[in-house]
C-alpha cells in the first residue's frame, strides 16, 4: 500500500476507545428505542441496524461478522427521500452511487471502485443489461451492501462487493399504509402496503405492496412511468415451519436519460487511423453549454420498456434445536423494448463519417452532431434455487453458527438487434478489423443541434436483423462456518462453482457471420477471518476473501478467461452496549485478474487491476439527533505491460459525507422531525485518463410532520442546484461526458392504518 494508504490507516487505527466507550458493560441485546409520538404508527428513532434479513445468506449479527457490511433500512432511505436503488447508497461508505449521472434504465453504483452484483432476497437480480425493469425501492425492506468479494456465499459474486436487496415480506403485526407523492417534472406516485394475519391463531399472514407512477423526468422527452403489484403469504403450521411464497408484477414505461453528450473538444479521433481520413475540421466548442434536459433523440422512437413477473418460495424447517433446513426458489421471466439514439463524439466523428457517408450533411455551426441509433427486443428468463442445511449449536468446545449449501443458476437470454451493413462497413473500417459488428447500431441520414435541437419525426429501423441466444448455467457448493471460543470469533468459507456457459448469434450475413460457443468454468474460493472482541466493545479483525465471475465473449467470438481477484482488509468495530455507536474503519487492498476494459475490437483489452483503500464510518446516536458520517479513500491502478500508471476510470478517489437527523422524543416539537446531509465526491479520470472531473459538494435536506395516523414529509436533494460533472467516457464513439441530476423536491403525504 502507498503511504497515503497507510496513513490514513494509522489515522483509523489511533481513534481512542475513551471517545467512543465510558465505563459501559457490553449488552448487545439491547436496542435503542425512543417513541416520538404515541399510538399506533408511533415513529422509532433510529437502531443501529446489525441484524440481517430471513432472505439474507448473511448468518450472524454483523458485530459477530468480521468483514464491511452496511445494513440500509426502509426508514434511512425513505428519510432520505431516496428515488431509487443507487440513491439508497449515497450515504454508504465504499460505495459511489451513480457513477454515470442520471439513468431512468438502471441502477449503477460502484462499490470500493468497482461495479457489483445485484441480488434481490438472496438470488441474483439480473443477467446482461437493458432486459429488464429497473427495481422500485418501495417494495423492499432493506438493503445490505457487503464490500469486497463475496463468491463463497453468492456464487458468482462481484470483486467489490454485492448489493442484497430484500423484498418486503409478511408480518404477525397488522399495519399498512397508503401514500401520493408528488414532485418535479410531473411525478406523481401512489403507494400501497398492508401486512398483518388473516386467521385467528396467525398461522397465516399475508402482504400487499403496490406501486403506480406517471412521471416525466429533466430530460425532455424522457417519462418515468412504472406499476409494482406484488403480493405474498406465509404459511406457519408450527412453529418449527414456515413457507412464504412471494410474487411480483413489475412494468415500466420509460428511456434513456443518459444522452451520452459530447465532451466539447477538438482531440482528434482516439482511433488515429493513418490517411486518407481527413484531419477534424470544427467549430469553436470548448465554451458551448449544454443543458441537462436536452434530449438528442428522437420522441417519437426513443423508448425503454420493460414488463416483468416472478414468484418465489421460501421454505425454513427447524428440524432440532440445532438443525435448520432451508430453501428458496424463484423463477423470473421479463421481457424489453430498448430504442434510443445518441449523439457521436467531436473526436470521432469529423474525420471519418463524412469520408466513408458522403450522404451525411456537414457539421457546420457550433453544437452539430451526428446520431447513432439502437434498437433490440430481449427475454430474460432465470430460475435459481438455493438448499442449505444450518448448524447452530455448541461441539468440540466452540459455538458455531454453520451452514453447507447448494444453489443453482440457470439464465436465458435472447436478444433479437437491429443491424446496418452500411455502418459496419465504416466501423470496420476506422477498427481495421474485417470481423467487427455493431449489433443493434444503426446511422441516421441526420445530425442534431445540441444547442437548439431539432427534430426530424420517427426513425425507420433496420430490417436486417442479428438473433443472439445466450446462457449461463452454474451450480455452486458451499460450506461455511462461524466459530467463537470466548471473545475470539473465526470464520471459514470454501465454495466449488461449475459455470457453463454457451452462446449462439446468427447475422445477416448467414453462415459466415455466425458465431457460437460453449465452454465449462470450474472454480473454488475461499475466505476466511479471525475477529476478536473486547469487553468494551472494541473488535479488530483481519480477513481475506476471493471472488469469481464469468466473462463473456469478445466481439469475434472468444471466450475471455473468467475475472478473478483476491482482497486482503484489516479493520475494527466498536458497538457501545445501549448500541447508541457504531464505529467501523478498515483498509483493504483489492488485487483484480482479467478486467475487460472494453469489448470494442479496437481496444479490446483484458488486464489486471489493484485498489487500495480506507473507510471510516460512525453512526451515534445523541439523544434526539442521529448522525452518520463517512469517509473512503481510493488508489487504484490498471496495470498494462510497457505503458504509464492508468488509474481506473471512472472511480472517485475519494468520497465523504454526512447525514444528521433531528426527531424529538418530545415536548413541542412532538411528531416533527428534520434531516441535512451532505455529500463530497473526489476527481474522475476517463477511459484514457485524458479527462478528469472535478470534486463536487451536493446538499440534501428533509422535513417531516406526523400527526395521528397522517405523515407529511418534504424532500429536497441537489440543494443548491449545483451543475456538475459525474464523469466521462472516451472509447467508442468519442468522448461523452454524464452530468449529474438537477435539484429535485417531493411531497409524500402517508395515511397509515
């Protein structure tokens, strides 16, 4: 690690348990609890969440854990007033939530530097990309980001970590709630939830969630509308038994936000083919602002729509005191309509499309560009399984919390793209590589103004068509165990996948321009940790952890070796016994093999990457007011043979912040509560490290009222209205910058019963 890193780790490590402990007997069953307003929708202040969800593969409390977890509760990110996935995880340390700026499509985040795998109640959420609706955060109870390389618990677990979502589920006592939020560009929400038993002795209890929204987005053009129905019921014969089974209808209606708007430069192309490609010729650029709600596309084509359906069941049977039996199961199928349009850089398109496209008008005033449209029809259908068998109990003088498991993975993707044997012949051309393809990419004879657009009316796609059917099938086994003997607690994982993985497309161009493949992955990972725990509180631990996951194929049809990697992180926690305190820090250094940088023929490149890094994050609870602070620190670094330091792009070098809420316990200002946050995110670097953005401060602020069974709460995120830049992308098609979401306020009105 650099001395950077070590700093900062000697800074961590100095924190003196007398700031943090005075004179308190370790109690962890107790739990803060403070009653804000009296009756039956009384509002808690906020617990320190340690315990993991039913759904979780997590086995223990994260104080007996030794490795970074963060457990986001619905009330943190309701308080928040957060909109979707990647905004729950603002106030997350490790984790740079939206890397890429505003995106109606999906959720990005990155977690210690790198993107993770998404998880919903323990199975995987998604396969590929731009298949399948984007997940409402209304429906789930909590989520649990564990950082660093999670494959001997999730299988094909992302290097950085995973984020667990877990799905609300039913409950014993009866409560519910509806609610309408409202908010800028013409959101309108409602909200539906209602729990509680259905037969006298509570053997059966039942949930109901549901979600409707109609909403534009700053992006004109762009909607944001969605449908939740998700409906679920627990079976409990014994107490020794339980069976839930949970569906879920999910439909959006919605585009692409992110226009991909050109970094205003006069570089010349990043490709640097040899004549007769002329020299760029442009406009003056470098001072050229383009607003956040400028929509490149065309409104009568750019579309994003999604339909999804699944149902789960989750079966526990406690078949002793010391023997647990479970298994979850859950089949996915969803389906996607994925039109959009985006511009084509200054730096690569000038020299080569008015060449090779004679028919392509001259860009001739500040602001032209030319577009580059996409169209695809995809299914996505998923069946996973997880068995496990868990041994809680006391033999060969240690308590153990144990469990060995089988899961299974089965995803199908087919993908039906448009195709342009005209644009082809361009690409393969500027790559200089005869076997490139752009499946879905198609040219419009056209170029768009960005400074004052104009549009031309509905696109006409291709009919030539390419057809790609892809599948990924893996079954893992796993064994694990949780050990204490007095304060010191160690934990061992070992886990076997077998990934098989297969792919077929058939092109326009028949037989030739086919491609298949099939090949079978095996691998095993390990981690383990040693922790041990003070009387005060105090617990340092040292673990180390591997992951696993699939490449796909390059664009000619070669199966890339699978991205592997290793971490090694020291850290400590402090829980006080009235759990009033939280304190976690660690330093990690993160050794990753195999990074596709970019599937592009061009650049295609595999290679290995390191992050290093620190976080710190304190949670306290002072009376009325809450606070939750956080700080990370990153160094990363691709490591290619013969060539200068590369950071990795796109990843903040370092990010803090800090949320603190206010809620009387009473007095006057009974029922009212009031929240302000701030967020830092460091310099970005590109592709190429080219570019770099600049650090940025951002502003969130909340205030709330409840008064009998009504809730009223004001959410304003962006406070200021800052403008800046999240990042910038360099490969492909030129250099696009993604800008960060305006200011944004809702009103959420809840009636709760």
């Amino acid at each position: 690690m650099n001395k950077k890193t070590i700093s900062i780790a000697v800074a961590l490590a100095s924190i003196s348990p007398d700031l943090l402990y005075a004179e308190q007997t370790k109690d962890n069953a107790t739990k803060l609890e403070q009653t804000v307003v009296t009756g039956t929708h009384a509002k808690e202040a906020h617990d320190i969440k340690i315990e993991p969800s039913s759904t979780s593969k997590l086995n223990v409390s994260l104080e007996d854990l030794p490795r970074s977890v963060d457990i986001i509760s619905n009330d943190e990110f309701t308080e928040r007033g957060s909109l979707n996935l990647q905004d729950t995880l603002n106030y997350t340390s490790g984790v740079f939530a939206g890397p890429f700026g505003i995106d109606t499509r999906l959720d990005s985040s990155q977690i210690r530097g790198i993107k993770p795998q998404q998880f919903e109640d323990g199975f995987i959420a998604f396969e590929g990309f731009y298949n399948a609706p984007r997940v409402e955060i209304f429906t789930y109870e909590n989520i649990e980001v564990v950082k660093g390389p999670s494959s001997t618990l999730y299988g094909q677990g992302a290097l950085g970590g995973i984020i667990n979502a877990n799905s609300k589920l039913p409950k014993e006592d009866a409560q519910g709630e509806f609610g309408v939020q409202i908010g800028e560009n013409s959101r309108v929400q409602t909200m539906f939830d209602s729990t509680g038993a259905i037969n006298e002795d509570g053997s059966l209890l039942y949930r109901f969630v549901a979600l409707n929204r109609d909403a534009d987005t700053e992006v004109e053009y762009v909607q944001d509308d969605a449908l939740v129905l998700m409906p679920s019921l627990t079976w409990k014969p014994s107490e020794d038994t339980q069976l839930t089974i949970l569906a879920k209808h999910q439909k959006h209606d919605t585009g692409s936000t992110l226009q991909f708007i050109p970094s205003l430069d006069a570089t010349p192309g990043f490709y640097a083919p040899a004549p007769p490609f002329p020299a760029p010729t442009l406009p003056a650029l470098t001072e050229l602002d383009i607003d956040t709600n400028t929509f490149v596309g065309e409104p009568d084509f750019d579309k994003y729509e999604t339909e999804s359906n699944s149902v789960s069941a989750m079966f526990e049977h406690n078949l002793n005191d010391m023997l647990t039996l479970a298994t979850n199961t859950r089949y996915w199928k969803s389906e996607s309509t994925y039109q959009y349009t985006q511009a084509i850089g200054y730096s690569f398109a000038p020299p080569y499309l008015p060449a090779l496209v004679p028919t392509l008008p001259p860009l001739t005033a500040p602001g032209d560009v030319y577009r580059l449209h996409y169209a695809s029809e995809k299914e996505l259908e998923i069946f996973a399984n997880n068995l496990a068998l868990k041994a809680n109990g006391n033999w060969l003088g240690l308590e153990h919390n144990a469990q060995i498991g089988l899961d299974y993975v089965k995803a199908d993707t087919v993908d039906d793209r448009a195709r342009d044997p005209v644009l082809e012949a361009l690409y393969q051309s500027i790559t200089m590589n005869p076997n490139a393809v752009l499946p879905g990419a198609f040219l419009a004879d056209s170029k768009i103004n960005l400074l004052d657009p104009q549009y031309s009316g509905a696109t006409t796609i291709p009919t030539t068509k390419e057809y790609r059917d892809s599948s990924n099938e893996q079954i893992g086994l796993y064994l694990g165990d949780i050990m204490r003997a007095g304060n010191v607690i160690a934990s061992v994982n070992v886990r076997y996948d077998r990934v098989k993985q297969s792919f077929d497309r058939v092109g326009i161009y028949g037989a030739a321009d086919s491609t298949s493949y099939s090949d079978t992955l095996e691998d095993v990972n390990t981690d383990f940790a040693l922790m041990y725990q003070f009387e005060n509180g105090i617990s340092p631990y040292y673990s180390y952890a591997e992951s696993f996951t699939p490449n796909d194929a390059d664009q000619n049809g070669n199966l890339v070796d699978p991205n592997e990697g290793s971490q090694h992180e020291i850290g400590v926690k402090f829980l006080s016994s009235d759990s009033n305190t939280l304190v976690t820090a660690a330093i990690f250094q993160i050794d990753e093999d195999n990074r596709v940088t970019d599937t592009d023929p061009a650049n295609f490149k595999v290679i290995d990457a390191s992050y290093e890094g620190a976080e710190l994050s304190v949670q306290h609870q002072i009376e009325d007011i809450h606070i939750q602070s956080s700080y990370t620190y990153l160094d990363t670094e691709q490591k290619q043979t013969g060539a200068s330091k590369l950071k990795v792009p796109s990843v903040a070098d370092e990010m803090a912040n800090t949320w603190i809420s206010y809620i009387p316990s009473g007095g006057a200002l009974n029922g009212f509560r009031a929240g302000i946050g701030a967020r830092y995110i460091g310099n970005t670097v590109s592709d190429t490290n080219i570019y770099e953005t600049a650090g940025y401060t951002l502003y969130d602020a909340m205030l709330g009222y409840r008064f009998a069974d009504v809730d009223l709460q004001l959410n304003v995120s962006n406070l200021t209205d800052k403008e800046y830049v999240v990042g910038v992308s360099d490969q492909d098609l030129g250099a696009s910058s993604f800008k960060g979401p305006e200011r944004y306020a809702s009103l959420t009105a809840k009636y709760l019963f």
